[in-house]
C-alpha cells in the first residue's frame, strides 16, 4: 500500500492534524495510522493544497464536499475495520475516505453519482496504489449486488432512511454506518449493526453535517421492496 516517503513535505502537516484528530477523541490506532498516511492534498482541488491538512471539510467541485478529517476519523472508527473486511461506500466523491478504508486492509467497492468526480476519483486512486478500491460511477441506492455480501456499508452523504436495499447486501453481524436525517430536521451520524436474527439495531454517535445522498433513495417506498 502507498504511504508517506521520507522526503514528503506534507508529512508534519498531516502528523499535526493526527495529533488534532487525537486530542478530538479519535483513539483507534490503526484510525489514525490511515489518517497519517493517505496524502489528503492529493484528494482536494490543487488551488486547496494549502488547506489539506485543516480540519474542516473542502469543496471539490459539482457541488459536492471532501468530509472533515474528524468525521472521516469518526466513521473510519465506527466500522471496526482490521484489515480483510469488504466495504461498500455511497459517495465516492474525492476517493479520500475510499483511500482511508483501503489503507486498513478493507477490499473497498465505493460509488458516486456524479460520473465526472467517479472518473477522476477513480484516476486519483489508480495513481496513488490504491488497487483494492474499485469505483463504479452511478446511483448508490442500489448498491453493489455482485459484490455482497459486505462486512461493512459507509454511506457519505446524509440519507432519509436506512436503505433495504443496502441492508439486503449486508452479512449478518455486518454494519452500515451513515449520516441520517432525522424527522425533527436534523442528522445525526448512526450505526446500524445487522443481528443474526434479522433485527436492525441502531446506536446513534451525535450530530452532523452532510450533503444529500440524491437518487432513488428518496424515491424508497417504506415498507418491503421488491429489488
Ligand atoms: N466520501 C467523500 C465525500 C463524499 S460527499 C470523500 O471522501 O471525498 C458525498 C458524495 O456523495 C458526493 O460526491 C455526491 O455526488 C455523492 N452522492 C450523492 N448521492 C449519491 C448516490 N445516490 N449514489 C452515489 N453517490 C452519491
């Protein structure tokens, strides 16, 4: 896997927004292993080099945002990644957290709506080693069916719904962790852990801010679907 060379300029910056990150209340180890290894200037657009290592989120054009590095810490740690796991993500936008999910070891499926972001995400993460990332441009609502089950599903974009779809593609025990909209107009980051007894158990780890995931997951039906 790539990582940092020696010679890396950005290599104190991103190791000062590690110990941030820390002082946050990100502790997993291999979490922040990831953090101080994915180049994140390389994920942002060239005239944001000099932000990179800030942690607050950065356009990326279409409309469309690389996360914060806490949330990414956040939701990287909430899936209790260690190394073999596939994961499926909904928003691909930058490739930055696909490339944080791939540095600890998880054979990553990731998908993004919009084709020109998927394109480049995709060149971004050929160029950089990251050959356990595979991008597919489209709607993720559907999911990845030929590649499921997943151990873990991250969905980066804030949603209405815990998707049935999506949760059909999970293994027993799996987890899909996800920025949900609550009905008081809220969102608040949620983890939904699949029981061996086909039961959805939530947990839910405060709030946050996210763009919205678009697509035919507003256009669910409650209730049982059909694909
Ligand atoms: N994970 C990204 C940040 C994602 S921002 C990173 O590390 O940079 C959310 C992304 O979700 C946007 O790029 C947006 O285009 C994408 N998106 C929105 N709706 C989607 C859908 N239905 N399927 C796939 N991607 C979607």
């Amino acid at each position: 896997m790539t990582g940092a060379t020696r010679d890396d300029p950005w290599a104190p910056a991103r190791a000062r927004l590690c110990e941030e990150l820390r002082q946050e209340g990100i502790s997993d180890p291999g979490v922040l292993q990831a953090l101080a290894t994915v180049p994140r200037e390389e994920f942002v657009r060239e005239e944001d080099r000099s932000l990179a290592y800030l942690n607050g989120p950065l356009p990326i054009g279409h409309g469309q945002t690389i996360s914060q590095p806490l949330i990414v810490g956040l939701m990287t740690t909430l899936l209790r990644l260690h190394g073999g796991e596939r994961v499926l993500e909904l928003g691909t936008g930058s490739g930055y957290q696909a490339a944080i999910l791939a540095q600890l070891g998880a054979r990553v499926f990731t998908i993004e709506l919009e084709p020109v972001l998927a394109r480049e995400a995709d060149e971004r993460l050929a160029r950089l080693g990251y050959d356990t990332v595979q991008v597919r441009a489209g709607d993720g609502a559907f999911g990845w069916p030929e590649a499921a089950p997943f151990d873990a599903i991250l969905i980066t974009a804030r949603t209405p719904l815990v998707p049935p779809r999506l949760v059909r593609q999970l293994r027993p025990g799996g987890v899909i962790v996800l920025p949900l909209e609550e009905p008081d107009g809220g969102e608040t980051l949620v983890r939904a852990t699949l029981e061996t007894d086909g039961h959805l158990r939530i947990e839910r780890f405060g709030a946050v801010a996210f763009v919205p995931l678009r697509g035919a997951v507003r256009r669910t039906p409650v209730g049982p679907d059909r694909s």
